[in-house]
C-alpha cells in the first residue's frame, strides 16, 4: 500500500460520521489490515447498571475496521460498503476500557472482498466479540 492508498483510507474512516462521534481511532493501517481503538465513553452504555458499552457500539467499531481493511488491501481499492457481518460476542467489555478492533481482509474476489475481526479491551486473551463479514470491492478505473 503506497502512502497515498494509505492516507485515502484514513480519509474514508474520517468521513464516517458514527465513527468520527464514536471517538474512532486508526492505530495501524496498511496492506489489508486495520486497527481501530474506541474509547469508553459514558454516552455509549448499553446498561446503566454495569457501565457495560453497548452491542451496538462494538459492532460499528468492528464493521468500520473491517470496511477500512478492505480499502487498506492492495487488490480492493477505492471505497466498500458492507454486505454481511457476523459478530460473536464473547463477553462484556470491561467498563472503562478502551475497545480495540483488529480486522483482517484476508480474500479479495473481482467484487467481494472477505474480512475477520477481533475486538478486545485490556485483556487481549479474551475478546469482547470476533467478526466475519463480506464486504463490496469498488476499483477505481486505471
């Protein structure tokens, strides 16, 4: 990935207003994989009672990661949009901790592009949730 590829991705996360309002955070992107942390923030719990951030807030955050590992792969291009995601949680993040997705595009057809994501908080041994998802391939003409 050229250093050109890699600031238009970072534009195409910085466009997304959820993720922009959400806090997201590109820590690394390049050759078809992203890292994206969200912080904890109390406007995003789920459940008043245990602080826990809301489902929906983790799968946005995994969703733009890996949208933004398909635009990170050589062989992708210029934008995506999500076709299907599947997210598996595994347990509630732990309140006050930052959530960090790491997402994978690890197949690229003419125009699907397959991605896997893990997110986690502190304790990277056990994640809050895993994802699969299949994601649109738009090429720019050349």
């Amino acid at each position: 990935m050229t250093q050109t590829d890699n600031n238009a991705a970072r534009q195409f996360i910085k466009a997304i207003p959820h993720s922009r309002r959400l806090g997201m955070e590109v820590e690394e992107l390049g050759n078809g994989k992203a890292v994206i942390s969200m912080p904890y923030d109390k406007a995003l719990i789920g459940d008043p009672v245990t602080k826990v951030i809301h489902g929906g807030a983790v799968s946005a955050l995994m969703d733009t990661a890996g949208g933004a590992a398909v635009v990170a792969h050589p062989l992708a291009g210029l934008g995506t949009a999500t076709l299907d995601l599947r997210i598996d949680y595994m347990r509630s993040a732990t309140p006050g901790q930052t959530i960090t997705a790491t997402a994978e595009c690890y197949h690229v057809t003419r125009s699907v592009a397959f991605v896997r994501a893990t997110a986690c908080d502190a304790d990277t041994a056990r994640p809050v949730a895993t994802a699969t998802g299949a994601f649109t391939v738009m090429k720019g003409s050349s």
